[in-house]
C-alpha cells in the first residue's frame, strides 16, 4: 500500500504561504536642506511682502555745480502659502481584528505619509524657478542669460554648460562660492560619458570617475568648476520651449562645442535643470515659509468602528533672489 505523498496528501500542505518579509515601495533620498531662505516668522495672514532696495546712482560731480540727486529703485519680492496638502488613512475593527500584517502596515504607515509629502514639498520648491523665470525667454541679468538650452548637439547638458553659469553669477554679482547644480540621472549619465573629460585641466578632482560615476547617494561626488552637482528625479519637465540667447554677452563656447550662444535653439521633452549659488540665506534664490509643519493626527471614529491617521500641511514659496538661479534645457531623453 502507497504511503503518503504530495499527489495524495494535499489536504495536510497549505495552498498559499505569506511570507514574514515584507516588500515596500522604492523610494529616492531628498536635496540637502538650505536651498530656501526660511522665513516662517510671520505670525499671520497669507502673504508676505519684503521690501527690496536697489543700487545708489553714481554721476560725475562738477565743481560749483549742485551734487546730482537721483531715486534708489525700490520694489518687493512676494511669498505666498498657497499649498494645503495632506494623506490619510482608516484602518476598521473589523480589518484590524482579521488582518495578518496589520500592525506592520500601521507601524509603516505615518513615516510613509511624511516621505509622501516631502516628496510634494521638494517637486513645489524645485518649480519656484518655473514660476520666477519667464519661459521662452533668456532671462538675462547684467546681459547674460539666466536660462538657455543645454550646450549639447542634442540638447543633452555639456562642460560649457557649468561654466557659463558660474560666469552668469559672477556677472550678477552673486559669491563665487556656494554654487551648485541640480541635474535629472540622464544628465548625470550624459557627464560620465563624456569623451574629453580628462583634457579638463583646470578641475583635477575628475580621478576616479570612471570606477565610481558622478552619483553617490544624492550628491555628486564631485564637482565642475567649483559647482557641487546633485541629482534629483523631481525637476520640473518642459514639453517645448525656444529661447534665443543671439544677443547674450557671454563668452565664447569652448572649440568644437556649440556653447550657449547659439542663437535661436529648441528643447523638446527636457527638464529644467537648475544652478544655485546657496551660499547663505541671504543669497539662495527661493525663499519658504511653512504655516502648518506636517505631522500625524490621530482620532477615533467610534460611530464607523474605525481608527483614522492623517497628515496635513500648508506651506509656500517665493523668488527672493532671481540673479542667483539659472536653469539650463537639457534633453529627457538624450545622453
């Protein structure tokens, strides 16, 4: 007589088995802190409104003449808390007295809310540039552009790139220190691909690219003349935008490479990269104010047997300083 066997004995094996491990979604680090000026010190109402001075009027002075007087401009930089964002969740009696992962599930859940939100809360503060800037246009300070299409022959991000940025700062006056450079992974791969990177003589830190890539973590592992680069997948995407950059005062492009003054020039499917000079709150581009921090609530829906979890948040964000960011096209697609 058989014994008994897989064929025979099915009632004694269980069908489906739930592992102990549990699976949860990928999820990507955050840009280091201090790309905004904080300025949630206003007690009250939505708005903010800070009073800008511009620079004195310098004349020539002729003896036994009256000492020119002229206006110092004057204007005012907004911040307004326009977002309310907020996640919830329920979990019934019933669920919790049948679930088998629920205290897993419940004891993931409010770290899983709070990464939710500052994932909304970095994607609104990376497109404060879109809404300073005006598309279309070269946006030029002290007459160099502050918003081109990448250098590349199709529009993937190039060397004169990093350098004409740093030198659009210099010209609007910002610190030579400080800047740094926020790139989609596709530009990161267009930047370890790049064939004439060891001919860079002037930025010997370059060593070791090739074993390593640019990315580590968030940040770059290094740098291109003195601008520190980090890499984030919450840019701002650009359908199509042309920019004529004919009239730029900007120096030459480097031989053999097409360089920001090429006149008329299109993106199409690209992202808008972005370069900052940070090097204090006074000089970051964006400015932020939080009216209420996100944080988790918790209440007891006793008429539905059911315990509730949320979080909400209200917050906004402004241009303080449109001379400290430039923002260069670079393909979405092309490396």
């Amino acid at each position: 007589m058989s014994g008994h066997t897989t064929a025979n004995s099915q009632a004694l094996n269980r069908e489906i088995v739930f592992s102990g491990i549990i699976s949860d979604e990928l999820t990507e680090g955050f840009l280091p802190e201090g790309l905004a000026r904080d300025v949630s010190d206003f007690p009250d109402g939505s708005k903010l409104l800070i009073p800008t001075f511009g620079e004195v009027v310098i004349k020539d002075v002729v003896e036994d003449q009256e000492t020119p007087v002229d206006s110092i401009d004057t204007g005012r930089i907004e911040l307004e808390i326009s977002e309310h964002k907020g996640t919830g969740i329920s979990m019934t009696d019933e669920e919790r007295e049948d679930g088998y992962y629920v205290d897993q599930f419940m004891a993931a859940t409010p770290m899983k809310m709070l990464h939710g939100l500052k994932e909304v809360y970095e994607t609104d503060l990376l497109m404060t540039g879109e809404v300073g800037q005006t598309q279309g246009d070269a946006n030029q300070i002290n007459g160099f552009a502050h918003r081109w299409v990448a250098s590349g022959t199709n529009g993937e991000v190039g060397l004169s790139d990093f350098s004409y940025a740093k030198t659009a700062f210099l010209k609007a006056k910002a610190p030579d220190m400080g800047i740094i450079a926020i790139v989609d992974p596709i530009s990161e791969l267009s930047l370890n691909r790049l064939s004439n990177i060891a001919n860079v003589s002037n930025n010997p830190h370059f060593e070791g690219i090739v074993e390593t890539g640019f990315a580590k973590g968030m940040k770059f592992i290094k740098n291109i003349f003195g601008v520190d680069i980090y890499m984030s997948n919450r840019l701002p995407r650009i359908a199509s935008e042309t920019i004529n950059t004919t009239l730029n005062d900007g120096v030459a492009a480097p031989e053999g490479e097409t360089g920001v003054q090429a006149g008329v020039k299109t993106a199409t499917d690209a992202y808008a990269m972005q370069f900052m000079c940070v090097a204090d709150d006074m000089t970051t581009p964006y400015m932020s104010a939080w009216r209420r921090q996100p944080s988790v609530t918790y209440y007891r829906d006793e008429p539905r047997r059911r315990d509730v979890y949320y979080v909400t948040t209200r917050y906004g964000f402004g241009m303080q300083r449109p001379q400290t960011l430039a923002t260069c096209l670079v393909s979405a697609t092309v490396y």
